[in-house]
C-alpha cells in the first residue's frame, strides 16, 4: 500500500489495484480519490509503503511532468523463477528521483519511509510520481510481470529561489539603466556632487562634487561655483536652476565691477 503522498487510487486492505502499470489501473477500473498533494519545486517529500505481503525485493520513485511519460520498468533476468533479479542505478537520474529503495529479502516489521527532493527546476499541475516494487523469487503477474505499481498525484509550483533570483536581476538591471554605476548620476534629473558624477540634464556637470558650471542662452559659460555640503540638488527644478544661474551670474558681474572701479581710485 502507498500511504504517502495520499495515493492516485483507492487501495483494497492488501494495496490492489496494483498489478498493471504504470499504476495499477487495470481495465480502467481504478477508483480515482482525486487527491492531489501540492508541493514546491526543491522541496523534500515523504515516500512511506505498507508492505502487506512479504516479498523480496527493492522499490524504484519516478515523476513524470505533465504530458509524460513515465520511464519503463528495467528489465528483469530470470533465476530459479521468472523472477530472479532487477539491476538498480547507483546513480539515477531524472525522472528516476531513486532507486534501489528498501532492499530487502525478510519481511519488514513496520511501514517504510524515505525523503526524496524534487527537482528545483521542474513545475506542473498535474504530476504522477511513482513507486514501483520489484518482486525477486516470485512468478510473473499478468499484468505487471515483476512489478507493483503505485502512484500519487502530485501539483508542483516553480521554487521560490527562482522566483528570488529572477527578482533580483530585474532589479539588478533597473539599476544599471538608471545610471547607477560609477560616474552617473541619470536617475537622478538635478545631478549629484559624488566623485566623477554626471548631471542628468544640460546644465553642467560636476567634478567630485567641487564645482558646478551654467551655460546661459548666449553661450557664455560661468564656472567655478562651488557645490552644497550635501553634493546633490536633485530638489532643484531645471526653472530654479536657470534663475539661480542668473542671480549668480549677476552676483559675479557686480563683484566684478565693484573691484574695476576700486582699481580706478586714486
């Protein structure tokens, strides 16, 4: 009997519907318990059998995605009976989540368990993860020659470390495309005093937050005023900026006159 995740099927007292593959559902006379167990791509789930009849042998756990199918049986080499061995893969690989699973040749006293992870990279609504049994010393099951089968239904959202991922790249490249980096200041329309700052619009440029230069309309370039403390006037709008150019430019051209004239004293 599979106990967990809930099973595909409703199962009799000795686990049958079982015999057919890919899971149990001889002739279509299954009984669906439309139970699905909904899990996150990367997460570990429990796997627990009731073996009701002793048998030797080991299980395989297999998933197949929507639409698939799942992976056949290995094939099987006769013995003293039709069912004699079943090679295992010491390393499986996707869909086969695992395999030689509960190895065994004496009855088991209690119901057994594994943790399996499911792969961080797969996602589906409507998934079949499977368990199989291989019967060693045992005549051929028609259907199933060597096999159990049992499934579950299960419903896999994508991992939240993708989803994560995926967030910290877009801000990652927002970021780039607001001229974040080194030297530019694009985001931010009043400029910036940081060392090697760009301004973000046409009035000027600072160099390491020291200085600030203003174009007026005639072409006539005004340099050598120095930045605030804070090294930004992002609060400035390009109106304010132009009139606080003016009043500088005609700060500088009476300072300029008051030295001329104090020059022509005698």
């Amino acid at each position: 009997m599979l106990t967990s995740p809930p099973a595909m099927y409703e199962q009799s007292g000795l686990g049958d519907p079982q015999k057919a593959p890919p899971c149990g559902n001889h002739m279509g006379m299954a009984v669906s318990t439309g139970d699905v167990t909904a899990v996150q791509a990367g997460d570990t789930i429990t796997v627990t059998i009731n073996e009701t009849i002793p048998h030797p042998g080991h299980y395989r756990i297999a998933l197949a995605l929507d639409g698939e199918t799942l992976p056949d049986p290995p094939p099987v080499t006769p013995g003293d009976t039709p069912c004699g061995s079943a090679p295992i893969d010491p390393a499986p690989a996707f869909p086969v989540l695992a395999d030689g699973v509960w190895v065994h040749t004496e009855p088991f006293s209690e119901p057994q368990s594994i943790d399996v992870t499911i792969p961080d990279d797969v996602s589906c609504t409507n998934c079949t993860l499977q368990i199989i049994q291989f019967m060693s010393d045992h005549g051929l099951n028609d259907p199933g020659g060597c096999y159990y089968h049992h499934c579950a239904t299960l419903s896999i959202e994508p991992s939240a470390g993708t989803g994560a991922e995926t967030g910290a790249m877009e801000e990652e490249s927002g970021a780039d495309t607001s001229g974040g980096g080194p030297g530019t200041t694009g985001a931010d329309v009043g400029g910036s005093g940081d060392a090697g700052g760009t301004r973000g619009d046409d009035n000027g440029t600072t160099d390491g937050g020291q200085a600030t230069s203003l174009t007026e309309p005639n072409g006539e370039d005004v340099s050598g005023a120095p930045a605030d403390d804070e090294g930004s006037c992002s609060c400035s709008t390009p109106t304010s900026r132009r009139q606080g150019g003016f009043g500088m430019l005609l700060g500088l051209l009476g300072l300029a006159g008051l030295r001329h004239g104090r020059r022509r004293r005698p």
